[in-house]
C-alpha cells in the first residue's frame, strides 16, 4: 500500500504517526508545509510552504518560533495567526497544481492530510480518482473554520471531499458533519499521534518520583488559544499559602509575553520558563509535577493531557467538551473556567493538598489511556481504517 502523507514534517505529532505506520509495512511518502528533516521510512516527495507556514510555529502546537522572531511572534501572535486566517488561504492556488501533477506521478493508493488547515486546503486538488482521508485535530472546526469567510468555505470543501475521516474527539467527528462530511463515510476517533506507546513511555519515567516541593507544570506554550494569562495570575494566589511551589512552563524561554507576566507578578522566583522540551523530557517532567495545566479555549484530546493522565500526573483543564470526554470533574482531574485565575489558583492548591484525589485519579487515568489511548489499542483500528482504501489487497 502507498499512503501519501501531506501534514507538517517537523511536528513531533507527525512524525510519531509516521513511526506508529512501521509495522502496516506501507511505502509512505510525505509532501511537508515546511522545510524539515529527512524522517526514517519516509520518501520526502516535496515540501509545499502554504499560508506563511515557514513563518509559523509547528502544528504540533509547541515548537517555538525562529530565534530571530521569538520576541516578535509572541508579542504579535494574536494578530498574526488573525492575518494567517484571514490571507493564508489565497496562498493554496499557487501550490494546487504543483501538487496535483506531483498526486498524479505518484499515484498513491491514498492521500491522508494530518490537518485540515491548510494541510487539507491544499489536498483537496487530489485528484478525483484517489482517495482522500483527512485528520482534524481539536481547533479545527471550532477556532480555524470560522476564523473568516474563505476559512469556512476552505472548510466545507475539503470535508465535502473527503471520502473518510480521522478526529481527535466525538464531538469533531459531529461536527464534521455540520461542516459538510457525508454522514456516511468512514470515520474514526483516534489521538491526533496515533496512540500513546506506552512501553515506551514507563521505560521513561521508570524510577522518577514526585518533586518536593510540589511541582506545577504548564505543558501548552504560548498560544492564541491557551489562557496563559489566567495561568500566571493564578501564580501568586497559589505562593500566598505554599512559597516553596515551583511553575515550569514549557516552551516560554525568551518568550516576550511570558517574561513580562513574570517580572509585572514578581514570581521569578518560582516559575521556570523552559526552551521546547523533546518528548522525553517533557515525560520525565509530568513524572516529577503533582499537577498539569492545560487552560485552553479551543481544543480536543491534546497529547499532553494523555501524557499527563499516564504518567498519574493531575490534570487541570479549561472547561470545555471536548476535554469533559476524559475527565470528570473531581474524580480524575479539575476543571475550571478559563477566565477564573482564582478558580485556577484554588484547583491548584486542591491538587496540592488532595493526596486522596491524586492517587484515584492516577489509577482511574492509567486505566482510561491503556483502555482508549494507548498505541496497542489504536494501531489495530488506524491499520483496518487505512485497508479499506490498499488496491493491492
């Protein structure tokens, strides 16, 4: 079987589906939004910069920007990823036939877009005659699509093209619906990596403990839509009754944003701003955290609360659906409305002192990721979803 990938060849959440394919034995050959590394068992066919992505930060949602614009983009980055929505989408003509005589050479057995913006704007030129599978990921339908008018018409296309369908969530699967999939294609709700390699996973956090004091992480970066201000104003409220705790903040080093919500709070003291952290690292360090937050307005099933939940790390989340279809609140997790520093400040200090609510939450999590997470459960459905679609069967 031939699957043609055209998703972000630098993301990590790439380049773990492409990892999680080994064993399926498929020739796989990627078209990449971005200048990337070669990636082991992939034929990269061509990259394909759409809507300013060489600009733009990784779509696994927590590579940090050039050095050269770190300072700018942080500051800027509502009004860019507002300039992205609104002239990203005038940038796919100029690619549409590059990519479609480049379909047409290859002639896979399907191609699969690993996102719907712009990685799916630009895969709907495939030709007719070639199956299209398209993934989307938790923003995608609730913050990208109505983001203007030529996003939401980009939308509809792509899902009235498609002839099956990857999702995050339920409620995307829904929605896709809504925004123009037929309700009777394919569809599958998996984790946007594939699943969780939880074998993995323990051999890294094997013998890690707990951090003393407790330690707070904030895995999500700087993001348009993440409430790192409700994140940093919680801060102070949580130091008032507990000083010693420390905040690590994970790909907010030389952040400009970041860095002024520190010194304007005056808790340097007790917050790490740390630079991108490679996969396994950022698992060692929900080993060591007593609690995960994660304050998002948009969203579906991030990696890092899957990580969190297995490495019996608590979560706190925004309270939005999507996030409600893994955790119930007080029983395996927290969640808060996302405005509410005080809310946050006292879920954390809950976390702090609930050891009882700890230890149940880490047991019921471990149990719902090996159950509906993990990489052996997911792989055998991603396989038998792509089968449909191998002409040498």
């Amino acid at each position: 079987m031939h699957i043609l990938l055209v998703a972000d060849g630098r993301s990590p959440i790439t380049q773990r589906w492409i990892a999680m394919l080994a064993p399926l034995e498929a020739r796989i050959s990627l078209i990449s939004t971005y200048p990337c590394r070669p990636i082991p068992g992939t034929d990269l066919v061509g990259v394909m910069p759409v809507a300013f992505a060489r600009f733009s930060g990784s779509q696994a949602g927590g590579a940090a920007p050039a050095r050269s614009h770190k300072g700018l983009i942080s500051h800027v980055r509502p009004l860019a990823a507002q300039l992205r929505h609104w002239l990203g989408p005038w940038t796919l003509p100029f690619y549409e036939r590059q990519f479609t005589e480049l379909v047409r050479d290859l002639h896979p057995d399907v191609v699969h877009a690993l996102r719907l913006p712009f990685e799916g704007m630009l895969a709907v030129a495939t030709p007719r005659d070639i199956p299209l599978i398209v993934s989307t990921w938790g923003n995608d339908l609730t913050l990208h699509a109505p983001a203007s008018p030529r996003m939401g018409q980009l939308t509809r296309r792509v899902l009235h093209r498609a002839d099956a369908l990857f999702s995050d969530t339920p409620r995307d699967a829904e929605l896709a619906v809504h925004w123009g999939f037929a309700e009777q294609k394919p569809r599958l709700v998996v984790p946007g990596n594939g699943g969780l390699d939880l074998s993995e996973f323990d051999a890294t956090i094997r013998g890690i403990s707990r951090a003393t004091p407790p330690q707070i992480i904030d895995p999500r970066g700087l993001r348009a839509y993440v409430r790192s201000d409700t994140f940093f104003q919680a801060i102070p409220l949580v130091l008032q009754k507990y000083p010693q705790v420390r905040f690590l903040c994970t790909s907010m080093q030389g952040q400009k944003e970041a860095l002024e919500w520190v010194e304007k709070l005056g808790i340097g003291a007790n917050v790490t701003l740390l630079p991108l952290l490679s996969q396994t690292e950022l698992w060692a360090e929900f080993a060591r955290a007593t609690a995960s937050v994660s304050i998002s307005t948009h969203d579906g099933t991030p990696n890092s609360l899957l990580e969190a939940m297995a490495a019996g790390c608590l979560p706190i989340c925004g309270d939005i659906d999507s996030i409600r279809d893994w955790i119930k609140p007080g029983e395996n997790g927290l969640l808060v409305r996302q405005d509410d520093a005080q809310a946050l400040a006292q879920a954390i200090l809950t976390a702090i002192e609930n050891a009882p609510l700890r230890h149940q939450a880490a047991h019921t999590n471990r149990h719902i990721i090996e159950e509906r997470a993990s990489l052996s459960q997911t792989r055998s459905q991603i396989f038998a979803f792509y089968s449909q679609f191998d002409t040498q069967k």
